[in-house]
C-alpha cells in the first residue's frame, strides 16, 4: 500500500514538475499564429523563426555576455573571501555566512529595487554597468558556498606541507588550492552562469533603453506579440540550461556541491 502511495506521490509531483514544461514545449509546436494548447497541428516554423527575430538574436547576446561577466566578478569575489571563511577564524564568521547568504533569501524583487534606489540612481551609473553590478551580488553567494563546499574537501595540511617545501602562502594557494577547487570553481561558474542568464526580478528594474536582456524581452514581447514564438523560444532555453546542468552533473559531479 505505502509502496502504491508512493509512487503515486511520485508521479504527482513529476507532473506538478514537468507539466507546465510540456504545455510550452506542445504549444511551440503549433502550426497556428496564436500561442494556444493543445497545438493547431504540428510545425517546426516557429523554432526556426525564433532565430529570425532580430531583437531576440541581440538581448541573447547581451545576456551571454552579461552572464559570463558577472559571474567571473562573482568568482573573483567569492573565491578570496570562502578561502578566508574557510581557512582563518575570521572575527563574526557566521554573521558574515548570514550577510553573504542574503542575496538568496531576500526575494530579487527587492534586491533589484534596493539596488536601483541606492545604486544606480544616486550612482548615475550606466545600464549595463547597474546590470553587472546586480547580478555580481545576486552570484556571488553561489561562488562562495559552492567554493566553500570543495575547500572543506581539500586537507589543510596539503597547503601546510608546500608551504614547508618553500612555497609562499600565495604561491600555494595558486599551485595548490586553485588546481583542487578547480571542479568547485567550475560549479560554481556553472549556477551562476545559469541564475544571471535565466535572471528576470533585477534586470527589471535595472535595464535601461537599448540594453535589455532575453528574458526582459522576452516579457515585454509578450505584451504585443502573442504567437507562438515565445513558446518554441522559452523551450530551447529550458532545454540549453537542462543540458548544461546535465552535463556538468555528468563530469563535474555537480550535486557535490549544491
């Protein structure tokens, strides 16, 4: 009977999953003008015209690169400050775990809006600069857990013992704790890349004229445009991080880590 239950409570929850998923998916299948589902028929004409939309080619662009680079500034903040955490009794260490953390608590909306408040518009900062900087502080605190969790696997004694063969503390951290976290790293790089590019709370409040990013637009779409090209185009992002997260799953051992 339990085993019976159990299942069921499986299954409940893979449609409660996957269903709105496959209701994209059908509907960018459609072979009619309007997003409806069930699909009017069957056609590919929609995924191929989602490549044909030009404003959609550029904000992809600009969300690759706007990913990359804030999750790189990400890593070069995170990855200092969980070698600290991680390996000197730092004064207020679990209020600084806290405050690191907060970014992933505190729901995006505010943080999107706290940072155009007391950022940007005091700032005056350029768009994709604020875009930067606020998702830099929303990855950061993946870089750092996720580091953090491969610095507990590596002994300090490893680091200890180059030291004593005439490395300096730096010339260790480089030659031997960088090369062993080096999988950490590449999770790390990995969520972060995936929870900018996907990001949609923040970058509202932050894009500006010229300077949208996919899922941005992608909304904004939505409010003229309602045909199925959105459908066929938020499949093929769900498909590209699924296969990411997968395949660093696959060699990494992402779940190690998170």
């Amino acid at each position: 009977m339990m085993r019976m239950l159990g299942f069921a409570a499986l299954g409940l929850a893979l449609i409660f999953l996957l269903g709105p998923f496959l209701i994209i998916a059908g509907a960018g299948f459609s072979s009619g003008d309007l997003l409806v589902f069930p699909p009017q028929g069957f056609s590919l004409r929609w995924y191929g015209a989602v490549f044909e939309i030009e404003r959609f080619r550029e904000s992809f662009v600009l969300s690759m690169q706007l990913a990359v680079g804030s999750t790189v500034l990400a890593l070069l903040l995170g990855v200092p400050a969980a070698y600290a955490m991680a390996r000197y009794q730092v004064p207020g260490g679990e209020w600084i775990r806290t405050i690191v953390t907060a970014p992933v608590i505190v729901p995006a909306i505010i943080a999107g809006l706290a940072l155009l408040r007391y950022t940007v518009i005091p700032l005056g900062l350029p768009v994709m600069a604020a875009l930067v900087l606020g998702h830099t502080a929303l990855v950061a605190p993946y870089a750092v857990r996720v580091v953090t969790v491969s610095l507990t696997h590596l002994r300090p004694d490893v680091e200890e013992a180059a030291v004593l063969l005439g490395a300096t503390r730096t010339g260790a951290f480089f030659k031997v704790v960088l090369p062993n976290i080096r999988n950490g790293m590449m999770a790390a790089f990995i969520l972060g890349f995936i929870t900018s590019f996907n990001q949609v709370p923040v970058s509202l409040f932050l894009t500006g004229p010229g300077v949208t990013t996919l899922p941005i637009d992608m909304l904004a779409a939505m409010e003229f445009v309602y045909d199925p090209s959105i459908a066929a185009l938020s499949t093929l992002l769900a498909l590209m991080s699924v296969s990411i997260v997968l395949i660093a799953e696959r060699v990494l051992g992402l779940s190690r880590y998170v």
